[in-house]
C-alpha cells in the first residue's frame, strides 16, 4: 500500500513524477492517484492532460477516432500553431 504523503514538499514532488509520466511514459492510469485526487483541481487537469495525451497519441499512430469533433479538430489547430 504507498503511504500518504508526510508533506507539501512531498506532494508536489509526488504531483511532479504523475505530471512527468503523462509526458514520457508509455502508459498512464486514467485517474491521478487517490493522494492527489484530494488536491483542489488536480484531478480534472490530471483527466484534461490524460485526454489531450491521448488524443496526440492516436494522431500520431494514424487513427483518426476524433473525425467530427470540433473540440479535437481545434486541439489540434492549436498544438500545430505553437511556434518552437
């Protein structure tokens, strides 16, 4: 069982390490864990990044399940436009 945090500083790494995996690990859980479920508004960014995540994965794997969705068709108008 992982034992609650003891502390902020402990929290905020532990949201860190969750934040970092959805960007570079091959597979997520689709709900933050229950420790940072409690945090005001991380769950809802947490499940908001899970959708984007997903959403660019299946963009760049070529499936194309999003046809019709405005939402998607203006995440990913959006993603394109950032200049690097």
């Amino acid at each position: 069982m992982i034992q609650p945090p003891a502390n902020n500083s402990e929290l905020l790494s532990i949201a860190i390490k969750s934040l970092d995996d959805l960007l570079t690990a091959r597979n997520v859980p689709p709900e933050p864990l229950d420790s940072l479920a409690s945090v005001e508004g991380f769950a809802n960014l947490y499940k908001t990044l899970v959708e984007v995540r997903n959403a660019i994965m299946a963009i760049t794997t070529g499936d194309q399940p999003f046809q019709g969705s405005t939402y998607y068709f203006f995440l990913l108008a959006s993603i394109l436009a950032v200049e690097t």
